[in-house]
C-alpha cells in the first residue's frame, strides 16, 4: 500500500474512532475522569481532524461525509449524556429545553429536507456549525471541571445552537445543488 492509498483512510478511521470513544466516555465518565476527560479530549481532536485532513488531501468523500457525521452526533450525544449525569444546572432549564428542542427542530427539519429535496442524508457544515462543536466542546469540559453550569454559558451555548442549525436549515432550502461545506447564509447570497 503506498502512502497515498493510506491516507484516503486515516479521516474516515478518525470518524470512526470518534464512535468508540463515545462509548468509552460513557462508560468511564463516573468510573475515572482520568480516562474520561483525555478520551473527550482525543474525540473532540479528532472531529476538528478528519475533515481538515480529508480537504487538504483531497481524500473527501460521500461516505466520509457519513460517518463524520455519526461521529459527530455519537461524540456530542455521548459528551451532552455525560455532562448530564456529571454537571449540576441550577437554573435555566426550561430555557435550556426549549433552546436545546427548537436547535434538534431546525437541524431535523435540515436534515429532511435535505433528504427529499438531494436524495440523500447529509449535513451542510457551516462556520456557525463548526464553531457549535468548539463552543459546546469547550463549555463541556469548563462545566465538568467547574461541577456546575454557570447560566451565561447555557444561555451563550443554546443561542449559538438555535441561530446554527437554523442556518443550516436556511442554507438548504436556498441551494441548488447538495455539498456540505457552505460557509455561511450569506455565501448562497452571493450565488
């Protein structure tokens, strides 16, 4: 196997290990946050470096979209889980559960659409929604070290939820023509 033909596969392995993690995490959350916290650590490295990789190797593809994406939403429902059984919230829950409801309408809605309208599923990957993994990845690790959720972060990390997805909804109901990395609203604008 030449180098090349190996690279193809290190973003998609990257996905896939994210998986394995988030049950890791899970299982090792109340039993050692010694092995927790590098395991959410590695999983958070790892979304930021599958897709970078995959770009800058020209290694994209449909199923490493995939499984970016089941990494994704394995990493973070393991990640919110945890935070759960480990972060005390005080306050803020009903706007933390009409936040986090109206932020899973928009992106199930998105991802509906995106269904019946390209034939496929995917996600469209915005600025907004990447900077969402960094600021929900963040709050997460502050909350578990802090033991409690400070109300400013809730309020800062559900808005950024909400106005993200919504964009994401936005962007494909405006596109034409299905890809996932589209930075923002205003780029479909310009088309």
């Amino acid at each position: 196997m030449t180098q090349n033909s190996i690279k193809k596969y290190i973003p998609n392995a990257l996905s896939l290990m994210r998986v394995t993690f988030a049950f890791a995490m899970y299982y090792f959350a109340k039993r050692s946050l010694a092995v927790f916290l590098p395991l959410y650590v590695t999983a958070g490295a790892s979304d930021a470096l599958d897709g970078f990789l995959a770009r800058r190797w020209g290694v994209s593809s449909k199923m490493g979209s995939l499984l970016d994406d089941a990494g994704d939403i394995s990493f973070f429902t393991s990640a919110f889980i945890n935070f759960a059984r480990l972060v005390k919230i005080e306050r803020g829950i009903p706007f933390a559960l009409g936040g986090f409801s109206a932020a899973l309408g928009f992106k199930l809605v998105s991802l509906v659409y995106t269904r019946v309208k390209f034939k496929q599923w995917g996600s469209i990957h915005t600025f907004l929604c990447k900077g969402l993994g960094a600021v929900c990845f963040s709050i997460i690790a502050i909350c578990i070290f802090l033991g409690h959720l400070p109300l400013p972060l809730l309020v800062f990390a559900v808005s950024w939820g909400v106005l993200a997805f919504a964009e994401e909804c936005l962007i494909a109901m405006r596109i034409r023509e299905y890809r996932t990395d589209c930075p923002s609203i205003f780029a479909v604008n310009k088309q």
